[in-house]
C-alpha cells in the first residue's frame, strides 16, 4: 500500500467525504451540522425532508450556512419517481413518456426546467437520469423510469436530459450502470441477475450510459446486479472490474461514481453495510448513497469508522479513499461554477403539460359516445415499489372530478377488483385506470369483467402500455406523473 502524509484528521475528514447520507425533518438536525464541520460534505434529501420548495430552500439555506461547497442530492427523476413533488406528483412526466414523444430538444427542455426549480430550492445533485434500457417489461423497478426499450432511443434521450439539467448548473447523476432494465427482480429487495452475454451489454446496456459521458454527465450511480458476464463474483457496486475495468477504463469516464441506495437488500443483506461500504469504495465507487431508510448519526458514524478501520488495517488503500473523496471535493466545486454560467433562457413553466399531452396515444374503439357525465373512476392500484413510494397520489380521479362535476372514485386491488367496481359504480360510466396491466393477473381479470358488463368502459393505462388497448377508448400516458393524469382526463372528455 501506497502510505500518504496523512494525519488521522484527514483521513477521518475524507470518510466523511465519500459519505451522501440522508435525515430525518425538515430542518437542518444538529448532527448533521456538526458533522460538516468535521469533513462531511453532501447531504441527500428524500421525500420526508420536503413540504415546500420554500421550506427546501429555507433547509438547504441552513445547511450551507455551516458548509458553503455543500453537495445537496436528491432522487427526483420527474415522473413517477419525484421528491421535490412527493405529495402533489410531478409537475413533469417522466422519461418514458419523453421517450414515446422522441423529442430530444422537448426532453432537454423538460430537464432544463426542471433543473431550474432544483436550483433555485439550492439542490445541486439529481440522482437522475435512469439510462437503463427496459429490455424485460416484465421489470419491477424500472418501467416507466425508462425511457424505453431501445438502446438508441435511450441514449439520445439520456444525452438530451444530462444536458438540459447540467446547463441549469445542476449535476447529472446517470444510472444504473452497467444496466438495470434487464430484470426481472428489485435491487430493493434481493440481487438481481442479468445472464447476457458481453456483445449483448456492450450493444445495449452500455450505449446509453456512452452517450451521457459524451454529454458530460458529471456523475454515474452503480447497479446491485450481478453481471455474469462482467464479474462472475460480485455485483456492479462492488466490483473492480465493473466500477474500474469497464467503467473508468474502457469507456474512459472521469466523474463521480456515486452508489445506489446502500441499504438496499441487494448490498446490506448479502454483504453487510458496513462491510458493502469498504467494499464499494475499493472497487472504486467515490460516494456512498445511503439515507433513503437509515437516516441517523450512528449510521454515519458507523460507515466513517468502518472506513477508517479499513484504511488502517490495510484493507482498503488509503490513496482510493483520498482520491474518492477528491472527486467529491471536485463536483461540488463544479456546481459552484456552474451556477455562475446557468442557462438564463425564458423559463418555461408549462413544458411539462405540454410534454404529458404530446406523450399520449389514443386508441377508440366501438361507438361508445362522448364522456359528458359524471362518471365513477375505478382505480386498480398494485403494490408500489420502493423507489416510487406509496405516498405519491396518481391517477385520473381529480382532475375529473373538476372537468365533470359530481364524479367519484375508488381504489380497487386483487381477487374480485372487477366487480367491486362495478358494484361500486352504480350505473355509471366507468373510467378504469390501471398501471401495467400486463404485470398483473388480477388487473386484467379485473378489466375484463368490466368490459363484458360495460363495454363503453374508458380505460386509462398509467404504466407501460404492454398490454394490447381496449375498452371504447383507451388513453395510455406513458406514466402517472400528476401532468400525466391532468393530458389523460382531457382527453377522457374530449372523447
């Protein structure tokens, strides 16, 4: 091992560093203003740190009042999977109705925007975009975080977002490297594997993430997936000849390498937190996500410990510790030049509607009229994964509610959806909203005892439209954002 001029301040400073660690509240806690002081030097917000974009910008105010080169992430892809937006939705669709429009300046703009708002709140980092390719559609996670099933499609449209978010001074952070759309179980959970072989990856799994380096992204997060084909032994998070190999060195990407989430079971419940931390960084991660469940001083603490042991035990070289801290160090001193040199064109608040309207595509069927009634939203709603959340609302229900006076909803799941909606409904016209139907057995049995009793039935499908249209008219938007419901209920009225 390469011994530094070190001391045992800089080498806890830098432990410190590579850590991007969430909290609990909505204001700035005292350990984590003490802890910035000591080397600290990025903070994660998640959705239980946000009321208000006036709250956020209060918070992070606080926050850079003890640190000023502050790294603030956030995991706000727009679309389904938001936190600026939490409670509300997203004012954005995300990227697979960006993908179903083919628009790459339309997706720039979208990311241009909604940089602009991530800046103003003084978030830096945006754990976004997804590149990952969604080659299985039966994937749990990804869906509609994708931006689609082809390799091309994906990579224009991962280039066009890097560059509308970064020109707002915002950093990209794509992922999930080497490729998460080829799954079919979630990293939150257990280990996925993708069994493919080289040529196979390198054509489609890594030519989204190629074309965000050539945009510039400024950070790349790592997969808890096993590769087989890249690394027999260990996932892409721990794994030297991913993060080092393949990543640094074949496609000769310089940035940050920030993990995912690493309390995920994928990591935590395999190798350990701790010990999954020690290993990330050897392999050559720079940054540590975690926060999105343990969000305490002793988890900081603990994974600051772990690595420092590690250093001096001669486990983990304590050059690798000191160059990752480094890149972090490096990012935040480019969002702090970068925020000099923001994109200063005419905002356009509107973009994301007008997105959400372009992603729609409408399938009529049979001569059912007009909806001009108040009408009963039938919502079948499957269980949410984690990166979505369950505290998101979607759906059609409101915003048909205010087109059509005197409408009502409910929300339906398993055995037997179908005809609790019907009997539910009363006589009136249904709209039933679904999301993946093709993922879901009972959602399709559901569907399909509600169109042999009412063949005018409208339905809405609010994830990947896999599933062939039907019902006398058939709206899929590409995703549930709230913009999305908003485009769907116009064009439930509009007939």
């Amino acid at each position: 091992m390469t011994t530094l001029a070190t001391g045992p301040d800089t080498l806890t400073r830098d432990a410190l560093a590579v850590l991007q660690p969430g909290f609990d509240g909505t204001t700035a806690p005292d350990w984590v203003r003490r802890r910035l002081g000591e080397g600290l030097a990025s903070v994660a917000l998640f959705g239980r740190n946000v009321v208000t974009e006036e709250q956020v910008t209060a918070l992070t105010a606080a926050l850079r009042a003890e640190r000023e080169d502050l790294l603030v992430a956030i995991d706000e892809e727009s679309g389904d999977v938001t936190r600026l937006e939490v409670r509300t939705g997203s004012s954005f669709p995300g990227s697979h109705a960006l993908g179903a429009v083919d628009d790459p300046d339309l997706t720039r703009g979208v990311a241009r925007e909604l940089g602009r708002r991530l800046a103003a709140c003084g978030v830096n980092f945006d754990w976004a975009p997804s590149a990952d390719v969604n080659a299985n559609p039966d994937n749990p996670v990804i869906g509609v975080r994708s931006f689609g099933a082809g390799p091309g499609l994906v990579a224009r449209h991962t280039a066009a977002w890097v560059q509308g978010l970064q020109s707002t001074g915002v950093a990209a952070c794509t992922k999930h490297f080497p490729g998460h759309g080829d799954t079919n179980v979630d990293s939150h959970h257990a280990l996925p594997r993708i069994d493919v072989d080289a040529d196979t990856l390198r054509a489609r799994e890594l030519a989204p993430f190629r074309a965000a380096i050539e945009a510039g992204t400024r950070a790349v997060m790592s997969a808890h997936i096993l590769v087989p084909a890249l690394d027999p032994d260990r996932p892409g998070t721990l794994s030297r000849r991913v993060l080092t190999d393949l990543l640094r060195g074949e496609l000769g990407y310089r940035g940050l390498i920030v993990t995912d989430g690493m309390e995920m079971r994928a990591i935590s419940g395999t190798y350990g937190l701790e010990h999954g931390v020690v290993l990330a960084i050897a392999a050559g991660a720079d940054a540590i996500c975690v926060g999105g469940g343990l969000c305490d001083e002793g988890t900081v603490l603990g994974l600051r410990d772990a690595l420092v042991a590690a250093v001096r035990s001669g486990e983990l070289p304590e050059e690798r510790l000191h160059d990752a801290a480094a890149r972090v160090r490096e990012l935040a001193r480019w969002t702090a030049g970068a925020r000099s040199g923001a994109d200063t064109a005419v905002p356009e608040p509107e973009i994301g509607l007008v997105a959400a309207r372009r992603a729609l595509a409408v399938t009529r069927a049979g001569a059912a009229g007009p909806v001009t009634q108040p009408v009963y939203v039938a919502r079948f709603n499957p269980a949410p994964n984690i990166a979505v959340g369950a505290e998101t609302p979607w759906g059609v229900a409101a915003e048909l509610e205010r087109l059509l006076p005197g409408s009502t909803a409910g929300t339906f799941c398993g055995d037997g959806a179908g005809p609790a909606a019907l009997a539910a409904a009363e006589g009136r016209r249904i709209v039933a909203v679904v999301r993946d139907e093709h993922r879901h057995g009972w959602m399709g049995a559901a569907l399909d005892a509600l169109l042999a009793a009412r063949p005018d039935t409208v339905v809405v499908e609010m994830g990947v439209p896999q599933a062939p249209p039907r019902g006398a008219l058939h709206v899929a938007t590409h995703g549930a954002a709230r913009v999305c419901g908003v485009a769907a209920a116009e064009a439930v009225v509009a007939g």
